[in-house]
C-alpha cells in the first residue's frame, strides 16, 4: 500500500531563506505525488504534483519538488521564503489498490517564517 | 465554474446528536471523497463515492457514520449519536469521471465540534 512520510511537524525559515519540506513515500507502482498548501481554518490547495514527466516539477508561489524515484523522496523547495508562505504543507501519494483511486496524505509539516 | 461546496462551514452538535454534512462537487464531476482532519494531524481517507455508488468506504468508522451521494443533489456524510471524538474538520474533494492524473478538488471544509 502506497504511504507517505514527512520529516519534520515543524520547519521554521526566516524570511528570504530557503525553504525545504521533506517528504518520502512508498509506492509499489509509479506513484503520482502531490503536495498541498493549508493556511489556517481553510481548505487545501494544490501547489504542484507529479506525474511521471518532468522529475522537476514547478507550481504556484514559486515552490518546486524534485521527483527522485533512487531516493523515493519527493521534497518541496522554494529558495526565498516570505511571510505569507507561513501555513500547513501536506505531502500525498494516490493510492488505486481499491479500484478507485484516494489521496493518502503524510501528517504535514507546519511552516514558520520569522521576519 | 464554482469550485467544490460544502455547508455549513462549522457545525455545533451535543453528543448524542446527528451531523449531516453536505458536498456539491464541481460542475461536471461523478466522483466523491470524504476526508477528516482531526487537530493537528493530517487528512485521513473516509470514503469515496460515484453517482448512487459506494466505491470504496475503507477508511469509514464500521458504526455511526454513513455517507451516500444521490443521482441529483449533494453528497451527505451523516454521523449518527455524535461523540466528543468526532470533533474534526471534514473535507469533501471531487474528480471528473475519468481524472486526470488523478488530481481532486477540495472544499473549504466543515467543522464539526461536539460538546
């Protein structure tokens, strides 16, 4: 079954530094990963996922996440942080072992940006 | 094209009582999944559902809690006899019939508290 990991419930940055949200998953198959932003009391939206083009994928906000299937990571950059970028970020894997397909998400890392 | 609804926004229940909590997917989607955030934690897989469909409910408590998606209206989840540890945010995504690359659309969510 597909599952997801992600290092760290907690990352604080300053502002202009680099951000780095860690993220491993397991997958039996090609997995499609996705990784989602939650600011506070709101619901999720989706920052870039992957698909099995690009290893490099490029989404909103200037964040980026680097597939490496060797290192079964796929970890969410963005090389100068601002203070809006300060919410819940959730790393996801699709799962279709039930005929369908769900999300299964990791349990979030919660970003600080300090000015 | 309005994006995925869901009402109310926060609900307030004594224990013992019901939760109905309503999801209008996106215009054109057939397919339904219900998730629950408990605090501090990430997005959990309930169900998921198609028109008059219950596709795959692994992730659902086996009592109480109940979920159904009509061929005209919105998708219900219902939480029957509402304990203190139902208290969560429950979030409705939605998908065309045949997604692409499995990408889901997310509400804004329902808050339920029991007191």
């Amino acid at each position: 079954a597909q599952s997801v990991t992600q290092l760290g419930s907690h990352v604080s940055v300053s502002e202009g530094a680099l951000v780095l949200l860690r993220c491993n998953y397991s997958s039996s198959v090609p997995p499609y990963l996705f990784w989602y932003v939650q600011y506070p009391n709101q619901g999720l939206q989706l920052l870039l996922k992957y698909t099995s083009a690009a290893t490099l994928v490029k989404g909103i906000n200037g964040f980026e996440a680097e597939f490496k299937k060797s290192e079964t990571s796929f970890h969410l950059t963005k090389p100068s942080a601002h203070m809006s970028d300060a919410a819940e970020y959730f790393c996801a894997v699709s799962d279709h072992s039930a005929g369908g397909f769900k999300t299964i998400f990791g349990a979030g890392t919660r970003l600080f940006v300090k000015a | 094209n309005a994006g995925v609804m869901q009402n109310p926004r926060h609900l307030v229940r004594r224990r013992g009582q019901e939760a109905r909590l309503r999801c209008s997917p996106m215009k054109g989607h057939s397919h339904v999944y219900w998730y629950r955030q408990l605090p501090e934690e990430g997005l959990k897989f309930m169900v998921y559902l198609q028109k008059e469909n219950i596709i795959d409910e692994s992730g659902m408590p086996k009592e109480r809690f109940s979920a159904e998606f009509p061929k005209e209206g919105p998708s219900i989840l219902r939480i029957q006899q509402v304990v203190r540890g139902d208290s969560a945010a429950y979030f409705c995504a939605s998908s065309p019939p045949r997604p692409a690359e499995d990408t889901q659309y997310f509400g804004p969510g329902t808050r339920l508290t029991v007191l």
